[in-house]
C-alpha cells in the first residue's frame, strides 16, 4: 500500500527513538540509565487523582464540548489572570488533548500551503514536523549559544518573508533550559506586530523556573502583543500529568474557533475525565507544584557542576525545564568520534547510558540529558559518562 506522501517525509522523534533503543538493551538484561524522558518522574498530586475518580462515580464519562468544559475553561481563564495578569474570554481559549495536540490543531487551522513558520533551532522535535503535516515551511533560525540559544531581533527581521505566517517562542525552552527576558520579548514582539507574524509562544515549562529568573509571556506585555499572541500550555509538566492528555492554547477568537471546529471532527473533545482531573489541578492547592519545582531545582544544583567537570563538556546552566542541553563537541573529538550522534550511540554502547542526540533538535554538537529521574540514577549517569571520555581519550 502507497501511503499518503505526507507520512512519508514524516521523522520519528528522536526522543522516543532512544527511548526505544535503551527499553530495548534493558529487555536483554543490560543495566541502562535513561536520561531521555520528557516527563516529570513525580506521580500526579493525589487529589487530582481524587477527582478523576469522583468524576467517573458521579457519571462524568460522556461527550464534553469539543473545547473543553465550561468549568475548565474558568480554571484556566483564573490561571491566566493569576499568573500573567491577561483576561481571556471563554471563547478566546480551547482545552486538547495536550499541549502537542493543542499545536497540531493551531497549524492545521493556520497554515496554507507554503507558508512559512520561524523556528529558531535548536527546538522542540515535533515544531517542525506539526507545520509540514499542514503543508507549511519550517524556517530554521540558528539561536547561538553565545545568545543563549535565543533568537534575537536582526534574525527575526532577517528571517520574515511574505510567506511568515508565525513564530514560535518556547520559553523555558526544550532542549536549552533557557528563557527570554521581557526587554527580548518587547523586541520580538515590535518586529511580530509591524509585519503582522503571529507568534505562537509555547509555555508548557512555565512553572519550572530557578533560582532569580523569572517566566514572561510575551502576551502579557501588552493588549496588542495579547492579540498577536497564541499561548500554548498545559498541565503535563506543572501537575506531573503527561498521561492525562490536557493541554490547551489561548488568544483570538477566530482561530480558536477554527480550532475548536477542527476539534469538533478529529478528537470530539479531550477525555472527560482528565478534563475534571485537570479543573482540580488548578482549583486546589499549587502547593505540589512549587514542590516539584523545588526538587528539579535541587537536583540541577547538584548534578550541573559535575556535568560541566567533564573533559570535553561545556554547558550553559538551565534557567528552568528539567533539562540539560551541553556541547560536547570537544568530548566527542577527544574520543576519537566523528560526531556528536556517534558519540552517543557508543555511550549507550558501552556504557548503558542512553542520552539524546542534539541533532533531532537541531543542534548537532550537543546532547540533551533530562533530570526528570532520581538525582541517584543522574549521578550515576555522569560517573559512566565521565569514565566513558577519560578511558577514550
Ligand atoms: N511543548 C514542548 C516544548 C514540550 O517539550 C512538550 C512535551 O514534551 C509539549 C509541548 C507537549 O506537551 P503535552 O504533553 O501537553 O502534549
């Protein structure tokens, strides 16, 4: 059977791939360490789970709305009005299933055949693939570690065409840990609302932030940048729920319309269940968010000095995310690699250690390791590390 030319240009997530790999030398008895995952490792609060539960015994396991129930939509709309001090309408926001889901449904509804969409690289693995299943053009702008992996004004303006239909700003970002300040955001912003560029800006990581840093949506700088604005979030990353499947986008009405119709046809809604798990999550007590946050931030303290004491490793300290995104060029050079990507695979070779190659997302000299695992399991991971390059070298 031919299949339909879009799945064919279709590549698999680097991510799950050595997910894959490691499940697999783990089956044949081998001791791996994963640092692969793109999940908290904390269970989902328990009263969260309370109200799923509540919600199934009291019948709630019907059809909802295509976006969302009323309920949590309210929950979402305080959010809002809590945290980034925006008042959104209920119209103007639309629950998926996920924030994955909720970035799908945004450029299938967005873009048109060769439209253009910005990306600064290195990204998250999915952006790309999301605007080319809707016929669109992913253009990649190369953010400089040097800019903290972070686009600046002259490549925006460098980057706009006739055809950019978007953006996107992920802050705090996956793989890079790193995020924008306000005074970066106002000069993205300025460039987006002169040439009329939407700016999707994907806040899933918002609540892991560390030490002073502090989260901005670029929507809440002003009532224009809120109307150039799509903000993408979700409750898989602040509440531990990325089984739930809830994540949501928020900003003009028209295309969130369009979206919830889209939604109307493909998923119907997201699950009932989750939905009420989710309105828990931001009705009750924050309090094991901030507790989780904590943790991650811990564990950063304590394992980023002995990342960066490896020879050949260099690294710019995550300012929130739970992840870790170094350059190990010189490691690689040093072990007699050709790459970064070989590199890799020997570590899990050799040594059991199954990390992401940076060239999924974009950047090929350096590797993505998540610290959403016991700092035990961490530590150990970069003691193999560690004598991987000293014995190679
Ligand atoms: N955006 C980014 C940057 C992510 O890293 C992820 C998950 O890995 C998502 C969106 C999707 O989150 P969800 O689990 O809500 O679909």
């Amino acid at each position: 059977m031919k299949l339909a030319d879009r799945v064919s240009a279709l590549t698999p997530s680097t991510t799950l791939a050595i997910t894959a790999k490691a499940k697999e030398l783990k089956a044949a008895g081998h001791d791996v360490i994963g640092l692969g995952a793109g999940e908290p490792d904390f269970n989902t609060p328990q009263h969260i789970m309370d109200a799923a539960v509540n919600a199934m015994n009291a019948g709630q396991t019907k059809y909802t709305p295509a976006g969302g129930l009323a309920e949590l939509k309210k929950e979402i709309i305080s959010k809002f009005e809590r945290d980034q001090g925006i008042a959104y309408k209920p119209g103007e926001v639309i629950v998926c299933s996920g924030a994955k889901h909720a970035l799908y449904t945004l450029f299938q509804v967005l873009l048109n055949e060769g439209d253009e969409v910005i990306i600064p690289a290195p990204y998250w693995v999915s952006y790309p693939e999301q605007v080319k299943l809707a016929d669109g053009v992913p253009v990649y702008v190369e953010a400089s570690e040097e800019n903290q992996f972070k686009l600046t004004p002259e490549q925006l303006k460098e980057a706009i065409t006739e055809k950019t239909k978007a953006v996107i700003i992920n802050s705090p970002s996956n793989p890079t840990g790193m995020l924008y300040t306000k005074e970066e955001l106002e000069a993205l912003g300025q460039i987006c609302l002169e040439h009329d560029v939407l700016i999707v800006s994907d806040e899933i990581y918002e609540k892991l932030i560390y030490g002073t840093h502090k989260h901005v949506s670029i929507a809440e700088l002003s009532e224009e940048l809120k109307n150039q604005t799509i903000i993408i979030n979700g409750v898989s990353k602040s509440h531990s729920m990325t089984g739930w499947r809830i994540g949501y986008a928020a900003g003009n009405e028209q295309i969130i319309k369009a979206m919830t119709n889209l939604a109307s046809h493909s998923t119907s809604n997201p699950t009932s269940i989750a939905q009420y798990a989710s309105i828990a999550a931001y009705a009750g007590s924050q309090e094991p968010v901030e507790e989780m946050r904590k943790a991650f931030e811990e564990r950063l303290n304590i394992i980023y000095d002995k990342l960066v004491a490896i020879p050949g490793i260099s690294c710019l300290k995550p300012q929130g995310a739970f992840y870790l995104f170094p350059n190990a060029k010189q490691a690689a050079e040093m072990t007699g690699f050709a790459s970064v990507d070989e590199f890799v695979e020997a570590l899990l070779e050799k040594e059991k250690v199954a990390i992401v190659p940076g060239s999924g997302f974009g950047s090929p000299d350096n590797v993505r390791l998540s610290y959403a695992t016991s700092l035990d399991v961490i530590e150990a991971a970069l003691e193999r590390i560690e004598r991987f390059v000293k014995e190679n070298s």
